[in-house]
C-alpha cells in the first residue's frame, strides 16, 4: 500500500506576508499548498506493516509555490519563497 492511500489531499490558499528583495516592499501573498489529511480509517486490504505505517502517519501540508511576483507596480520582479517552510505539519 502506498503512503497516499493513507490521506485525502486537496490544495488550499494561505496568505503570508512577504518581503520582495529586490524592491524590500513587504506584501501579503497567496501561498498555494496541498493539505493531506490523515484518513479516518485505514484503507481495505492492508496487513500488519500498513498498520503500523497508518499508526505514525500524521496530516501534513506542503508548499506548491516556490517563486512569487512582487506586487509593488514600479517593481514586478519574481523572487523566491524562503522565509517559509516547505512542509509543515498540521
């Protein structure tokens, strides 16, 4: 059984207030994730190993979005999302 039996995934939007380097005007922007929940029950047809694995499994989100675009019209530079973690859990 795969790990991504285990969860249900679906992608979100959270905002986070960011600092364009370039022109160091600070922003709020949209970050896209994709939130995998733990399942409530464990899939049909899995045996001991998979019982174990879904035990220690916990819900998660991880960043889609690695580069952004500066809001700021005299700037509109891309710059790259690093003051946020790439995975958190939930």
């Amino acid at each position: 059984m795969e790990e991504r039996d285990f969860f249900e995934e679906r992608p979100e939007q959270r905002k986070h207030m960011m600092t364009c380097p370039y022109c160091r005007e600070q922003n709020e922007y949209e970050v896209s994730w994709l939130v995998r929940r733990k399942r409530a029950q464990l899939p049909r047809g899995a045996d001991e190993r998979d019982r174990a694995r879904f035990a220690k499994a916990q819900s998660y989100m991880v960043r889609r979005d690695d580069m952004m675009g500066c809001k700021n019209i005299r700037c509109r530079k891309r710059f790259e999302v690093a003051g946020i973690q790439s995975v958190a859990f939930l």
